[in-house]
C-alpha cells in the first residue's frame, strides 16, 4: 500500500518537474519579430550604410533595405531590443524611420548624395 502510494507521488513529482520544465523551456524561446520601416533612403550606398549598422547591431536577425521603395526589412529580437530603438538607430545614421525623423545634425553627415533631395525630392 505503502509502496503504490510512494510510486504514485514519485510519478506526479516526475510529471510536474516534467511540465515545469516544458514551460520554461517555451518561455526562455525567443521569437523575433519582423517589420517594414518606411525610411528615407535614396540610393545604394544608404543601403550599405543602413544593413552595416544594423546586421552588426545586438538583437537584429537581419536588416534588408529596398531601395526603389525605401522599405527596410528588419528581423529583430524584441527582448535584445525594441522597436523604437531600431528607429532611433536608424535616425542616428541620418535616415528617416517611420515616424522617427532624423536629426539635422546627423543628416548633414550623410555623403552629399545621401541628403534629402539629392536623387529625388523628399515627401
Ligand atoms: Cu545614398
């Protein structure tokens, strides 16, 4: 009696340890998260110049810049870092993200032909 009553507790400690366990395991799973950011981008060298900074930035997966629609890609780890400090890294390089507009000073740090209006106009 003694004995299949420690058997049965032996197999629900086993069982919870178990799914404890699993649990974690899910929770400690980091799942990226992927968006579209409109930038201010013009030509190839921005395109360089963007997916340089941000693959060898802490957290991104991946940075994927269109040029013809100015539409960056982003995979990124939302635990390692969030979505507006990867619009604010990407204002600091001098490019506009989203609603993120870069600063002056950092746009007037861009090669001439990476500034606003020098392939097209800015809208
Ligand atoms: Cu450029």
């Amino acid at each position: 009696m003694n004995l299949i009553f420690n058997l049965k507790k032996t197999t629900f400690i086993l069982l919870f340890i178990l799914t404890t366990g699993f649990c974690l395991s899910q929770k400690a799973e980091v799942k990226s998260q992927k968006v579209i950011i409109k930038t201010s981008t013009q030509c190839g060298m921005c395109k360089d110049k963007v997916e340089g900074v941000l693959n060898f930035t802490k957290g991104i997966v991946y940075a994927d810049l269109d040029v013809p629609t100015q539409r960056l890609t982003v995979k990124f780890k939302p635990n390692k870092i969030s979505l507006i400090e990867l619009k604010n890294k990407i204002a600091n390089i001098g490019y506009d993200a989203d609603d993120v507009k870069a600063k002056e000073e950092d746009v007037k740090k861009l090669p001439k032909c990476c500034q606003p209006g020098a392939h097209f106009k800015k809208n």
